[in-house]
C-alpha cells in the first residue's frame, strides 16, 4: 500500500503547541520540573573554591545509586538563591532564618609569596609566624577573624600582584591551593592573636528540604549508612518512631507471644510422654561429644 507524502502546507492551519499547552493543569510551563519526585531529581551543589567535597559526594551516589552534580563558584550561597544550585558549600556564609547551616570544618590560615621569596624556602609543613610579617607589604588580608569573608575573586586578582614581589597576601590556605596562582607560592601561617579561622558551611534553603538533601546533610555529619533516617536507598518511607504508649503496647504483645509459645511447647512434651533428658538435654547419653576436625 502506498503511501502520499504530506505536504507541509496541509498543516498551516493545525494549532500549535507550546511549553503552556503541555504543562500540566495548574502548573506553569517554566516550572514542569517541580513535578519530580526526590528519586528522579538531580541533587545540585555549588561549593566554594578549596572545599573538597568529593568524599561526601562519592558516598552520596554509592548509597542512593542516584546522580550528583557539582560545580565551584566563587559565592555558592548566590547560586542557590538564583536556583543554579540546592546547597552550597560555603566559606563563612551569613546567618540566614531561612537557610539551614552545618558546620564542616574550620581552615588553615595561609600566607602567598612571590616564588623567590625567603619564605618560600621553608619547608611544606613549617608554619610561618605572624612575627615574621615585619616590614612585609599585606596587599590583602582574608585569613578570616575582622577580616571578614574571603572573597575568592579578590584573592585571584591579588594573587597576581603578589607574583610580582610587590608584597605578600593572607588567605585561607586551601583557597590558596586551589587558585594556584603562577609565580606564587603559599605556607601555612599561625592565626593571629584571637582571630577566629575561616569555616566552610554546609547550607541550603529551608523551603527547599527534601530527602535528597536530608541524605547529604546525613553524610556530611557522618551518618552512617542503612540508619532510621537514611531510607532513600530502598526506596521506602522512614519508619514511624512509636510512641511511648505503642511502645509498651508492642512490648506487652512480644511478652503474650512467648506465654503462649511455653504454653504450647509444654503440652507437647508431656503428650509425648519419654525420658527425661540427660544433664546434656539428649536423655541417658548426657552432652553430645564434640566432632574432632581432621
């Protein structure tokens, strides 16, 4: 049987469709994606450069087997306010009433050099004292305390200035791994006097919360696996905490089940009649002899 092609022009006058023809009934076109259920969601998380996450994350997939994307940003808590992102991973953000917030840890303080600095030829691992910063030229300090955030755009800028011998930068030491600038090098240096360290945060909004997010919170606060709240990865609701009353209840009802098992068992027993058992419960032979291994 053949077949007349269609000339497109048949469909001129056919209604077109669009994104708000599709959408479902009471929900926007821009806002299909808010009908996924957690599992079948994308968990995103934005973090702050010198955070290193990936141990958090790995565990994440292994114990969900769902995906996670994650991606660095100068300033992670913008990301989730402009939806780029559900959580972020930020140093020092600002307290928030509608943002949840986990302290992670807190950071070394580090101190960039031009590449033939003195301080340079200390060893990895030798901790610079403040006292050695006499006469130095502090373009910036962002190691935390008065100091205020560390603004990781800043630094990158600095940091080139730096490369240049004009003066030494203050910053927190994993940011100033991760930058990795040219021509510099970083040493870990003593906080100063009373100044607290930089601490990266663990934040997301609190309208926001779902499983998936309440499934990495639990990681990052050492969560172990398969515990009451962690019920993501079979798929199932959370078991219902009883209360003090269905506890006793359910209490009782184990302590009746095992009256009546006795009950039953003893009149077995004497139905079968028999000798009694022996001090090794097996009648006049007493306890069976261990078998020997050849």
């Amino acid at each position: 049987m053949a077949f007349m092609p269609t000339d497109p022009a048949d469909h001129a006058d056919a209604p077109r469709r669009d994104a708000a023809d599709l959408a479902p009934e009471g929900v926007p076109a821009d806002r299909g994606d808010s009908l996924e259920s957690p599992r079948q969601r994308v968990l995103r998380v934005a973090f702050v450069p010198g955070a290193m996450p990936e141990k958090w994350f790995r565990r994440y997939r292994e114990r969900t087997g769902l995906a996670l994307t994650s991606f660095s940003a100068d300033d992670p808590v913008l990301e989730v306010a402009a939806g780029r992102a559900d959580m972020a991973l930020a140093r020092d953000p600002r307290e928030d009433e509608a943002l949840h917030r986990i302290r992670l840890y807190d950071e070394a303080a580090g101190i960039a050099v031009e590449k033939e600095h003195v301080l340079s030829l200390l060893k990895d691992g030798e901790v610079v004292d403040r006292a050695d910063l006499s006469g130095e030229s502090v373009l910036l300090d962002a190691s935390g305390g008065d100091a205020g955030p560390a603004d990781p755009g800043a630094v990158r800028e600095m940091l080139q200035v730096v490369a240049t011998g004009a003066g030494v930068l203050l910053a927190p030491r994993p940011l100033l791994r991760a930058l990795n600038a040219r021509g510099t090098t970083h040493r870990e240096i003593a906080p100063a006097d009373g100044a607290r360290p930089t601490t990266l945060w663990l934040t997301w909004p609190k309208s926001g919360d779902d499983e998936l997010t309440q499934e990495l919170a639990g990681i990052v606060r050492g969560r172990r696996e398969g515990s009451r709240r962690s019920a993501l990865t079979a798929g199932e609701p959370p078991q219902k905490k009883l209360s003090a009353r269905e506890k006793t209840l359910a209490k009782q009802a184990r302590r009746q089940a095992d009256k009546g098992g006795a009950a039953r068992g003893g009149a077995l027993g004497s139905k079968r009649g028999g000798k009694p058992a022996g001090p090794g419960g097996r009648g006049k032979s007493g306890a069976r002899k261990p078998k020997r291994r050849r």
